[in-house]
C-alpha cells in the first residue's frame, strides 16, 4: 500500500464519520466477501423496552422487576437499560455484581445470589414465550423465579443499509447471543438470510473464523462487551457509535480496527464506500 493513497483515504472517512486504527483493515473491507452483523445495538436501536413479565413465583411482578433492575444498575448492557427504566424506582444495594458478556449478570442481594440472563446462562429452559422479543431469566439457587420479556426495535435505516450492502455482492449475516426465535424475527425484518443466534462471545469469533477458513474475507459489526473477540478476529472489525461512552461500546472500540463516530448504521456504507476507492487507488 502506497502511504499517500491510505491518507487519502483516511482523512476522507475521518470527514464521514469513520476513525480508521488500521489501514489494512479499511482495505480488507473493500475486499469483503462476507459482512456479519451484531443484533442489539447494531441492526437494533438497542434500547430494549420491558413487554412482558412472566411471573413464576410468589412474588409480586414489582418486586421481581425490583430485584432484576437492581442486580443490572451497573451492567452497561441495553437490557440492563430497559429493566431499571422500566423499574423506574429506588434500587436495592447489591454485593459481589458480575457481568458475564453475552450471558447475563449476577450478585447478591439481602443475602441472596441471584443470577439474571439467558436460559443458557442460567442453564434452565424457559417457559413457552409466544413472542419475538428478548427473553431473560431471574433466578436463585431455588430455580427461575421470572421471565422478562423486553422488545427492540429494528433501526429505521437497517432495511435500506442491508439491502445496499447486498447488492454489492457481500453475504451478510447475524450473529446473536439472543435466542433463535428473537434473531430470526430481526433477520427477516432486516433482509439478512443467514442467522446463527444463542452464540456466546467466542462462538462469534469461532463462525467468524470459519468463514475465513473457507476463504472468506470477513466483516463483522457490532457494538458491545460481547462483540470484543468477534471485532478482533474479523478482516474488518467495525465498532458501531452507540455513542453515551457506554463501556460495552469502548470495550467494542478498543478491539475494532475501524469505529463510526456516529450513530447508526449508515456509515457502515460510507466505510464500505471508502475502503472500495482506497483499495482501487492503491492497486
Ligand atoms: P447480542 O448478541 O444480541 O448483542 P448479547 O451477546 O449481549 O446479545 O447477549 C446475549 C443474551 O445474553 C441476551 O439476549 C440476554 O439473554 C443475555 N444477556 C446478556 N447480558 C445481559 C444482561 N446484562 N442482563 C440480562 N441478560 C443479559
Ligand atoms: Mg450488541
């Protein structure tokens, strides 16, 4: 690579948005086969609203809803966001809090351990939920206490981005922690075919690798604390700007080659836009 041609490029995607750490990158998004996708946050607003509560114990849903938006006060993730403003109120005080990307959180409160999550993080199948939304779980060491069922919405922009990017030949795909059910709602809404969903931060950087082990040159976008090993294996990490200065979202950032200083999907095209003339002035 010629230097010159890479300023060019470089000074031209800082003006739209996009902070290239790593010029290589930029030039392995213009030679993308595939393109994969984060679901929340990324192709999704990321701001989880609380549908839903199935209650499976005694407790009222305040209480329960209580305990869930207490255990998330510190977690980052936009579930953690959804449940304490659904709460709305004061929150419990609780010891010992760990977040476990791309599975849940816990710790304890008034002497109890709680876990809140995925079914696999709890390692518990939920009841049937008749509904597209992101399901999560509380439970003590007694068993599953609630089920939170929150709704996401698409980003207004995914259909259209999705549908250029396609017709630039890539193949596009999501890759999801959340449940199947939820990922192939968002999939079919977004215009993307392959889903791959219940996949924990290593298991994106593990179908990231199998694409490139069949030849593929990889894009992956995302956004989160989850996304960190997947933004580091791909040809061409790219750190969506949720904006807010979420850790999740620095997390994302420090592993990304490439991050969009805006919101929203829309400089994904306009990195993908310089990254095609980069590679051709540099040839
Ligand atoms: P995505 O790949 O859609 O961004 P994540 O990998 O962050 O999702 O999370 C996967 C799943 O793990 C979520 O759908 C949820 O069930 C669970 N999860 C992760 N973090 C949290 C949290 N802070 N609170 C509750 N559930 C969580
Ligand atoms: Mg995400």
């Amino acid at each position: 690579a010629t230097p010159v041609a890479v300023m060019v490029g470089l000074g031209a995607a800082a003006r739209k948005g996009v902070l290239v750490r790593d010029a290589a990158a930029l030039e392995a998004l213009g030679q993308a086969t595939d393109l994969a996708f984060d679901k929340t946050g990324t192709l999704t607003e990321g701001r989880p609203r609380l549908r839903r509560i199935l209650r499976l114990a005694e407790a009222s849903e305040a209480d329960l809803l209580k305990t869930a938006a207490s255990l998330e006060r510190d977690s980052e993730h936009p579930i953690a966001r959804g449940l304490v403003a659904a709460h709305g109120g004061p929150l419990k005080p609780v010891d010992g809090f760990r977040a476990h990307p791309g599975g849940g959180v816990s710790g304890d409160l008034e002497g109890v351990s709680w876990r809140l999550g995925s079914a696999d993080f709890l390692r518990t199948p939920f009841p049937e939920v008749d509904e597209d939304g992101i399901a999560v779980g509380l439970a003590d060491a007694s068993g599953l206490k609630a089920v939170f069922v929150l709704g996401d919405r698409l980003r207004a922009e995914t259909p259209a981005v999705v549908d250029q990017l396609r017709r630039q030949g890539l193949h596009l795909h999501l890759f999801t922690g959340d449940r199947i059910q939820a990922a192939q709602a968002m999939a079919a809404a977004a215009g993307i075919e392959s889903v791959s969903a219940g996949l924990r931060p290593e298991d994106k950087l593990g179908r990231i690798r199998d694409l490139q082990t069949r030849g593929a040159v990889v894009g992956f976008v995302g956004d989160g604390v989850n996304d960190a090993p997947a933004l580091a294996q791909a040809d061409c990490g790219i750190a969506m700007g949720s904006g807010a200065g979420e850790q999740g979202t620095a997390a994302a950032m420090a592993a990304a080659p490439l991050a969009l200083l805006r919101p929203g999907l829309e400089p994904v095209l306009a990195a993908r836009r310089l990254a095609l003339r980069t590679h051709r002035v540099i040839r």
